[in-house]
C-alpha cells in the first residue's frame, strides 16, 4: 500500500491509503459476511481510508439511510479497530423522512442539522470523533455562513477531525473556504466529487441544477487541485460502477453524460494501454488516477473480496509515461 497526507493542521491530519473503499450498499445489498470480509481484506492490505455517509442506503428499502454507518460501527467493534483507520461520513443529503431522497427532502446543512446528524453519526459508528465529516450536498437555503460556522464548531470542541465537500460547484468551495478563512476557522479540505478516466459532458443539466452536474469533477475543480495541493481530490464512482468491463451499466441513463463524442476513443486506448501493462481496465484507470499530475484518491466500492483484490493491485501498477500520454492524448 502507498499512503498520503490528508489536511494541514498537524491536530486533525491524517495518514491515509492512496485507494479508499466506499460501503454505500454495505449493511443492504451487500450482505454483513461478504461487507466484513471485504473491509477485513481492505485493512489487511493496508487500506486505511473508509468512505460512508448518513444517508446510505436509503435507496435500498425506502428509508432513511443509517446501514452502512451501523454496519461500519458492529465490524470496528468486532474486529477492534480504533484510530488506525480513518472513516469518513457525511451528513445533508439524509431524506427527512422515508420514501423522499435528496432531491425534493434532504435533511440539508443549518447549523442545527449539522450538530444533530454528526451526533448521530458518532453514535451509529460507535466513535467519539468522526476522522472526516463532509458536507454532502449543496443546501442553497441555508447561508454559506451558517454551515461553515457549524463544521468549524464540532472541529473546536473536538468532535470531528476533518472538513470536506462533496457534490457543491466549485465556486461555492471556494466561497465556503473564504469565510472559513476569513473568520479564522477551518474549512474544507477534502473533496469528493465524481471522477473517472472517462471524460463527462458538461452541457447537460443535472437532477438537482438546471446548470448542469455540480458532483462531477471538472476543469474548474481540478485546476483548483492544482493550484491548492493542500487540498485533496477523492474520486467517487472511479470504475464507473463496473461500467468499463459491463457496457449495458456504461450505456444506462444514469451516465447519459458520457456519451461523450471523446468515450470510444478512450475506452479503446484503455484496451489498448491495459494489453500492454499486463493489467485490467479497472487497473489502469485507478492507476492513471493514483499517479496523475493532480494526484486523486479513488473511492471504489466493491460486492466481493475478489472486486476488491484487483483494485488493491492497481496501486502498484506503474504507468510508463508513454502510456499515460496514450491516455491523456484519447478522445
Ligand atoms: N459523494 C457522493 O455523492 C457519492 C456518490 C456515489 C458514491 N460515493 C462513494 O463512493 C463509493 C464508491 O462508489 P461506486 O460504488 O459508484 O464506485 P465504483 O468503484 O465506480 O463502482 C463499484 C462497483 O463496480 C463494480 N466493480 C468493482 N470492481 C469490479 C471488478 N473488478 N469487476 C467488475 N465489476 C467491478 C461492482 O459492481 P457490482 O457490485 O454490481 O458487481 C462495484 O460495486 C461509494 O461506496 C460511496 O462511499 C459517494
């Protein structure tokens, strides 16, 4: 395993793995076996970065989310892991009550939500400190002030770690980031946003902006990445959910944004780069991500122990720099 820095303030940065594991349909459709034996495998490659959130997977039975943090609490119990591994959650995104989603009912980032999820967080977790709490969407009815206010006031008192930012237009970070400043707080740090060796168009709008996808990683963010290497990048959905070895998953509406006139192009250097490194399609995209010029954590998720396995070996996959100009140069 490979590791880097996460944050600034010698207090609350942390060490973590380069590949991180996300457990959004742990504790649902990913059954609690299968769940620990994929986090077990994870920890005993070193993996030191767990991805959650309040609201997974409240999808998976018209609730309100709670499994995954509840699975991730019983398995750290179990197994005895302390400060070792660092869990990340988030809170806004939770529907305020079953049978609503984050699109017409999250639970939102007033200050009050803030203090009351991250509580409940702790709780299901099992843990006196979240490592990493991130805001998971946007909530354009509260002020930036507000919330801002609020993450930097469970990070003075000691119950949270680290800031991130999930899914916000990058110029909303920035702003965030200012009055962090400004004020002489902390801000965000992390940000964890969609991000694949596929390029996304960027005309379409989204679910939840008529202006397009605010979760998906692009020139505005990564440019910042660049220009803050303080900050760190987390990829979420970085195998396209399977999409690169199940065409049908790459072609479902829900990546309607990557019938990019660029995509065969780049799936056919992929084939062609992985042929050549002896490593799979999924390899190469972690391993593209992993050592890029603006390095970014992927955020894979996993249903087997087996899944996992060809992830883990991704990060000891080299990329010569002509085959990473293969990529680069795609599409
Ligand atoms: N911030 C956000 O808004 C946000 C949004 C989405 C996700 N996330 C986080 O990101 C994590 C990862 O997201 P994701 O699951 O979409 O990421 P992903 O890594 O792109 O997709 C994981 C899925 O790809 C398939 N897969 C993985 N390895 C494979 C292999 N070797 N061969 C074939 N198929 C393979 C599996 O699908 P099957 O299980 O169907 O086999 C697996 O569940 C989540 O758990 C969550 O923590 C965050």
């Amino acid at each position: 395993m490979k590791y880097r820095t996460i944050g600034t303030d010698p207090k609350t940065r942390r060490e973590v793995s380069v590949l991180a594991l996300g457990t959004h349909h742990f504790g649902t459709r990913t059954g609690e076996a299968t769940s620990f034996a994929i986090l077990d495998r994870y920890v005993a490659a070193g993996g030191t970065f767990i991805d959650t959130a309040d609201s997974y997977a409240f999808w998976a039975d018209g609730g309100q989310g709670g499994q995954s943090e509840d699975l991730l609490g019983r398995w750290r119990r179990s197994r005895g892991v302390d400060g070792e591994v660092v869990i990340a959650t988030k809170l806004g995104a939770r529907p305020l009550a079953p049978g609503t989603s984050f699109t017409d009912n999250a639970e939102g980032l007033s200050a009050g939500v803030i203090r009351e999820a991250s509580e409940r967080s702790r709780d299901r977790l099992g843990v006196s400190r979240l490592d990493l709490l991130y805001a998971h969407i946007e909530d354009p009815a509260v002020p930036l002030a507000e919330t801002v206010a609020a993450f930097a006031a469970l990070v003075a008192e000691g119950t949270v770690g680290l800031l991130g930012v999930s899914n916000h237009w990058a110029w909303r970070v920035e702003r965030a980031r200012c009055l962090a400043a400004a004020a002489g707080l902390p801000g965000y740090e992390v940000l964890q946003y969609q991000y694949s060796y596929l390029r996304p168009r960027t005309d379409l709008p989204g679910e939840r902006s008529p202006d397009g996808m605010p979760g998906m990683l692009g020139g505005d963010l990564l440019s910042y990445l660049r220009d803050e290497p303080r900050l760190t990048g987390v990829a979420y959905s970085p195998l396209m959910k399977g999409g690169y070895v199940n065409r049908d998953r790459l072609d479902a509406p829900e990546f309607a944004e990557f019938g990019h006139p660029g995509t065969p192009a780049r799936l056919a250097a992929l084939r062609d780069v992985a042929k050549d490194a002896g490593a799979t399609v999924n390899q190469v995209v972690l391993a593209w991500m992993i050592g890029g010029q603006v390095p970014i954590i992927p955020l894979v998720g996993a249903s087997s122990v087996a899944q996992l396995d060809e992830s883990l070996a991704a990060v000891d996959l080299e990329l010569t720099a002509e085959q990473r100009a293969r990529l680069d140069e795609a599409g």
